[in-house]
C-alpha cells in the first residue's frame, strides 16, 4: 500500500475537524458512562429482561473477563483472520478503525458505549457472528430496528459514512449477510444466537468456534466471567497458584 494510499485512508477515517471532535466527546461520554455503576446496571437491567443474560458478576469480575475476551480471544482470532483477506494488515485496520470510532476501543465489552457508536461498529467491521454486538443493541429501544436501517443504506450504497465503510470492509458481502442474520435473530434471538454472516476462513476454525461458544453473546461471557475469581486479591492468589492464565481452546 501506498504512502498516497495510506494518508487518503488516514483522512477518510479521521474524518472532518467538527467530526473529529464529535468522537472525542463520545469517548468522553463512554468513559463516563463506564465510571457509572448505575448506568451499567440498567443496560445489564435489560438484556436480563429480554432474556439473554442470567445473574450480573462482579465488576472486578467483568473487568477481568474483558481482559480474557480481548488477549485470549478477539485479537488472536482477528490476527488469523487478517493473515486470509487481502488488506492492507491487521494493524493498519485497527489504526483505522481508532481512529473512526475511538469510543470502540475503550469499551470492549460494550456495556459503556453509546448506540451510535455501537451501531457504527457492527455496521463497518466484519463479524463471522455478530451474537454479541446485536444482542447488545437491545440495551437500546429501537437499537435492532436502527441497525437494519444502516444495513439497508449501505447495502444501496447511501450510507452518509459509505466512503469510509467501503474502505473497512474487508467481505463486501457483509451486509446482505448480517441484514440476513437479523432477521433470523429477530424471529428466534434465542435459537439464532449466533447471527452468522460470512464463514470463518479455512484455518481458523478451531479458534473461532471455541471463542463464539465462550463469549459470542453477554449471556456467555457473563456466565463466563462469574467463573472468574470476583476481587483483585482473590485473582492475585489464583494467579501464584497458577489457576488463572489466558484462555484457549482445548488441545484435542
């Protein structure tokens, strides 16, 4: 890729000076709202009325289980998913993508960040299952409904951000297909869990697929994380003992 290439794509994804700081005060207003035991409980609130999550943890526990999700799983999968696409790399996409929705990135688990933001990030990032970030949207009345409607502008290429949506998007069948999910997930949320969109590619299934069964939606990495010692001391001890490590598939 191309020095030229590489500043146009830089610009496309930083956007505007207004838009810039439009970002900035997400993430000002995510890492709030991340601070905000409150607001956490009321979003977690809804996904146990809508079904999908069982009895809250702790929040040293939730702490401790973003960490798990994020090194154990989420960037070692995406690491063999971009070693399959034609791109322009793993960490230029994530440097991209920093800098489009930073509030993303403060938040992995998504319990602080603002429906726009989590719309924006399910729309422009590919997700062989987008289980979790969909299930998360129903923190949101009419976050689902939203979602579709972003989906229905890209696919008919009248998004406002298709620019920088075109350039992301590693599958460009990835739309149609989530749009697809969607509607699955939407008549049966509990049997569709998954919302499925694109295969993994050859190769990474084994890490996928152990991943998508441990944390693919909140219920999953909740249950997950209440497995997880619930202070810092306890962890530090289980951690001497060596109980507590990264995760990972078995080794058949």
């Amino acid at each position: 890729m191309s020095i030229r290439s590489r500043l146009h794509d830089l610009r496309q994804a930083t956007g505007s000076a207004s838009q810039m700081r439009d970002k900035l005060r997400e993430a000002v207003r995510t890492a709030r709202t991340l601070l905000d035991r409150s607001v956490r409980d009321e979003r977690i609130g809804r996904l146990q009325a809508a079904g999908l999550v069982g009895e809250r943890p702790t929040d040293w526990q939730l702490v401790l289980g973003a960490y798990h999700m994020m090194f154990g799983y989420i960037l070692p999968s995406n690491i063999e998913f971009y070693e399959h696409y034609e791109t322009g790399g793993h960490w230029w996409h994530q440097v991209l993508r920093v800098l489009d929705a930073p509030a993303t990135m403060m938040d992995p688990i998504g319990l602080g960040i603002s429906e726009d933001t989590l719309v924006r990030h399910v729309v422009q990032v590919v997700h062989a299952s987008a289980g979790y970030d969909v299930a998360l949207l129903l923190m949101f009345e009419g976050g689902l409904a939203r979602l579709r409607n972003e989906l229905e502008q890209v696919i008919a290429g009248e998004h406002p951000n298709q620019a920088v949506i075109d350039e992301l998007l590693e599958r460009p069948d990835y739309p149609r297909a989530l749009l697809d999910a969607l509607d699955r997930f939407e008549a049966d949320p509990i049997g569709q869990w998954r919302v499925s969109t694109v295969p993994a590619p050859e190769g990474c299934e084994t890490l996928f697929d152990w991943g998508i069964d441990t944390f693919g939606t909140p219920g999953r990495f909740m249950a997950y994380c209440r497995n997880l010692p619930a202070t810092p001391a306890a962890s530090a001890r289980a951690w001497a003992r060596g109980d507590l490590r990264l995760p990972h598939p078995a080794v058949a």
